[in-house]
C-alpha cells in the first residue's frame, strides 16, 4: 500500500529537486552578514599571570565547576614558583578566611577571583601565607601571598590555579595569550569587547 502510494506520488509530484543547502543558504546569509558587524573588537584588556608556572586553558582544569566556566572564564596556571602576585594595578576585594583565593577588581574595571589549587579550601589555611588584606590597593607584580608547593601538592588534589573574570557581559570574551610556561606578569589572556 505504501509503495505503490509512493508511486503515485512520485507520477503527480513537481518536477523540482529539493536540496537541503538551498532551503538553509538564505536563512545562513542574514546571521552571517549580522554577525560580522557584531564580532568588531571595540576594546580588549590584557591580563597577567599572577603566577609562574605552566598556563592553559581553563577547560583543562581538573574540576569541573572551573572546567565548565560555572565560576568565570580565564585561565589556568600550575604554580612552579611560590609567590602568587598583583595581575593588575587594582584592589583587593577580599580574602577567603581559608587563605586559598582572592577576589580582585583590576583599575580597568574587571572582576576577578585567583583561586590557588583545586580544593584547597578544605586546607582551612595551611600552606598560605597571605601578604594583603581587604580593600587594599595594588600594583601590578606587588606579592600577595606566599605558597608552600610541597605541603599543597601533598594534600590538596591538584595545584592547578583558576585565574578567572567573575563578571563577563554577553559581550565580552576570553582569548588565551599564552600555554605552557609562563611567569608572573606575562601576558595571560585578553578579554575582548565587542559591539
């Protein structure tokens, strides 16, 4: 019954081939056109590595609320070095009690939060030495804290550090400067403004 359907209506049917690119190519065009005018970079902040060590991409991390950009995007750095620094001329939001994070707002007027290690909050303090207090001010490459590597990489799961902007808009993006090594103050990454 169906196929000789089918048939019938392959007899009656129009004679006009329907392709799946010719139906999409117009829509496609319109998006494509709008989009070009809206990915124009109006302004882009660079920011440093607070840390020496190994950067990488934030997807790398080995947690998967940082993984997945739950907390902010931005970038990873493994310490190989102890001293945690100023990214940014800017400001000392807070400081985690447990000594493991700061929150800090760059002069350029971004947010941001220098998470050492994953899970290191559990540490209650122990392998911190913090060097600045809330609402201080900051220059770029000025000591903020001080890691004790061995006692952190015996007991915490990893020492991978989350370098993360808390409070992007829509139209704000990160762009990884720099894998692999990198020291304090490099460039890490930038974010860009777009229209």
């Amino acid at each position: 019954m169906i196929k000789s359907n089918l048939e019938d209506y392959l007899e009656t049917a129009p004679d006009i081939e329907y392709t799946k690119d010719s139906e999409e190519t117009v829509e496609e065009d319109v998006p494509a056109q709008e989009e070009q005018t809206e990915t124009k970079v109006t302004k882009t902040i660079v920011v440093s590595s607070p840390i020496t060590g190994v950067a990488a991409d934030l997807s790398t991390a080995p947690d998967e609320a940082f993984a997945g950009r739950m907390m902010g995007d931005g970038a990873v750095v493994t310490p190989t070095d102890a001293i945690v620094k100023a990214p940014e001329d800017g400001e000392v939001v807070f400081v985690f009690e447990t000594k493991h994070a700061i929150g800090f707002m760059t002069d350029s007027g971004l947010s941001m939060l220098l998470h050492i290690g994953i899970d290191t909050v559990q540490l209650g303090g122990k392998g911190f030495e913090v060097f600045v207090e809330n609402g201080q001010k900051v220059k770029k490459g000025d000591p903020m804290m001080k890691l004790d590597l061995d006692y952190l990489a015996g007991h915490a799961p990893s020492l991978t550090s989350p370098v993360l902007c808390t409070e992007l808009e829509d139209n704000q993006k990160i762009r990884l400067l720099k894998d692999g090594e990198i020291k304090a103050g490099e460039e890490l990454f930038a974010v860009d403004f777009y229209e």
